[in-house]
C-alpha cells in the first residue's frame, strides 16, 4: 500500500514538472512550436587593437618603408607658339617684310612622379610623364633635389627610366604583381596636383585589364585608389611597401579620381627596365605580319570549328613569317602549344619572346593543321613623337 502511494506522488511531480516546462518553453521558446528554424551564427573574436597606436589597422609602416623611394618629377620643355599661317604666305610677307612677328618661345612645366628602384639611381616612371621633356628635375622625400638624365623610355608600355647622381639614395623593394588578388589591399603615393606627396588607399579591383587604349602593350592592374594627375609614374605597393605596379592612368570623365586607376605590373615593368637598361631600348619578339582577330563567319567560311585563333591578313616582305612559309588566310591556332584567342593574344605571345627564340606554330591551311617553326626577329622601334 505504501509503495503505491509512493509511485503515485512521482507521477504526479513528473506530471506537474513536465507542466511547467512545457508553460516555460511556451513563454520564452514559442518559435519551437512554430516550425520555425533557429539561427545561428559564427562570429570572429573581436580584433585586438594595437595599444601603441589605438588602431585596428594600420599601413603607417608599409608607408614608411616605401615613401621615401617615391620622387616627384618636374619637367620643363621649350615651346614654339605658332604663328597666324597667313604670315606664311609670299604674299603677306611682300607686303609686310620684317613686321611679321616672330614666333615666340614659352616654357611649359609639368610634373609627375617617379620610384628609386635600386641604390645606383635609376628611376622608373611614365613615358608620358617626361616625352619632350628638355629639363628633368627630380626631388627626393629627403629635400634633396637633382638633375635627371633620361637613360631611355618605351611608348609602347608607357615607362621611361631615368638616372639621378646621388649617393646614399632610398630604393624600393619589388614585389610579386603575379600573386596580387582581387580584393588586396593597395597604396598608391605620388604628387597629385602638385600638393606634395599623398597616399591613397584602395583594393585590386581586377587584373590583366587591356585594350584600353592607353598603350600597345597593356596588362594592367585596375584599382580604387584614388589617383589623380601628378600620381602617373608613382608607386602601387601592398599592404607591406613592396612595388606592385606603376600607377599610370585614371578613367575619368571629369579628369578627377573615379575609383577606376589603372597601374603597370611591376613584373611588365621590370622586363621593360632592364632591357632599357641593358640594351638601350626594350627588345621585343616580332613575327612580322598583320592579323585579324576571327568572326564566327569568317572561322566557318574558312571550315575552322570555331573562331578562335588569329587571322594572317598579309606579311612582311623578309620578316620572319615570311622566312618560314606562312601565308596570306593561315589561321595562327597556337604558339609553343598555347592557344590563341585572337589577335591581340598572338601578338603577346611573339612579343613576351626575346628576339632569336625559337617558337613552334599550329597552323590552319586550306582546312589542315600544320605545324611550322619560326626564328623570331626584333620588333622596330616605334618612333617617339615629341
């Protein structure tokens, strides 16, 4: 009789405990009896700040190691103001002689900016920022101030190196252009409008960008940070003061930054320096022909399956296309095994090759493959327009 009573009074406190939960659960958890799902999240510990500096991020020190090796670039140049062309005419001059005014000289300044790239001086920039330039005067982060002599620039890639005579110069450390990412975060420091030397922030936005227009030989590294004129020629470095790129131009309909700039890889520009460097100019690989990129219609009157490749629509008399058999309407499909997507590709992939190397051609002929060699020559030096 006891043991009943016993089991009687569990039950009833399991029932009751049960009751209970069950009224707290509905005030406090109703969502578990509303099939709706509970959220959850995974959250990071809070950033530790920097006690020294009271900040969470910070690139002061990126800045301090390469700011030193960014210049700015002052450039005069002789202009001639032409005169009225009626005053060129016999009969003018018949009637006028020597009261014909003269024309007259005016001296045009611009500026730019620059990077030190190693002890000996040498300076890499735009073409831009010093073509026609008759003086170059280069100052330093320190104060100092020097004559700089042009050791030889490339319009095709937009980059100039000069050399300043210094001692104990600052130089920039280089960095990996390839290993950039989009979403890095990077620093452009130059002269914009001439107020003096400015850091900007900003983050890859895209690489390999091209056919812009700006150049021949484009690969550029596309960025927020802001920059402006008087910026072309100076530093894009990483969040640790290495040299990325080479910040050459902004696309602006207001001739303001619009967060779309545009810098040089540094492993473009370090190719183009040391054989300016070495050579005088920029060496370059050349096949000798002119293409066309491929339609779908002209790869299917052709019976190629489909339009990639490049299109030779005529060749040099003596080039090296010549030499080695090509043709008016072969299709180039790959260079040393490498696909071509078109014309602009064909041209990167004969131009990345030094003079004399030795590539292999897949050819499409008269509805055959073809495999040919050919020994690359020097592509001509563009004339520089002053």
């Amino acid at each position: 009789m006891q043991m009943k009573k016993l089991i009687n009074f569990a039950t009833e406190a399991i029932t009751a405990g049960l009751a209970f939960a069950f009224v707290l659960l509905l005030l406090f958890k109703p969502e578990a009896f509303e099939g709706r799902p509970t959220v959850e999240f995974v959250e990071a510990p809070a950033p530790k700040r920097d006690t020294a500096s009271n900040t969470i991020v910070s690139f002061a020190n990126a800045v301090e190691t390469a700011a030193p090796a960014v210049v700015n670039i002052f450039t005069r140049k002789v202009v001639q103001q032409r005169t009225n062309p009626l005053f060129d005419d016999p009969f003018f001059r018949r009637f006028f002689g020597d009261r014909i005014p003269t024309p007259q000289k005016q001296l045009e300044n611009s500026l730019g900016s620059g990077v030190i790239v190693n002890k000996q001086g040498f300076i890499l920039t735009n073409n831009h920022v010093i073509k026609g330039a008759d003086e170059i005067e280069v100052a330093l982060h320190d104060g100092r101030s020097a004559a700089a002599l042009i050791v030889g620039a490339d319009p095709e890639s937009d980059l100039a190196i000069l050399k300043i005579e210094l001692s104990d110069v600052p130089f920039i450390i280089f960095g990996q252009s390839e290993a950039l990412r989009v979403g890095d975060v990077v620093l452009a420091i130059g002269n914009p409008f001439g107020v003096g030397k400015t850091v900007t922030s900003g983050i890859v936005s895209a690489t390999g960008r091209s056919q812009l227009g700006l150049s021949t030989f484009e690969n550029f590294i596309q960025t927020d940070a802001a920059i402006n004129p008087g910026n072309s020629g100076g530093a894009l470095i990483n969040s640790v003061g290495q040299l990325v790129g080479i910040n050459t131009a902004i696309f602006s309909r207001s001739g303001g930054s619009q967060g779309i700039g545009f810098a040089i890889p540094v492993s473009l520009a370090k190719g183009v320096m040391k054989q300016i460097i070495e050579h005088g100019h920029a060496r370059r690989g050349w096949l000798g022909v002119e293409v066309q990129d491929l339609s779908s219609g002209l790869a299917e009157s052709f019976g190629l399956g489909d339009a990639s490749g490049a299109l030779i629509a005529g060749i040099q008399p003596g080039g090296p296309a010549a030499e080695s058999g090509l043709q008016p309407g072969d299709i180039i499909t790959h260079v040393n095994g490498e696909a071509i997507r078109g014309s602009r590709s064909l041209m990167d992939a004969i131009t990345n090759n030094t003079p004399g190397t030795v590539l292999e051609l897949d050819i499409f002929r008269q509805g055959q493959t073809l495999k040919t060699e050919t020994v690359i020559g020097e592509r001509p030096q563009p004339r520089q327009q002053q």
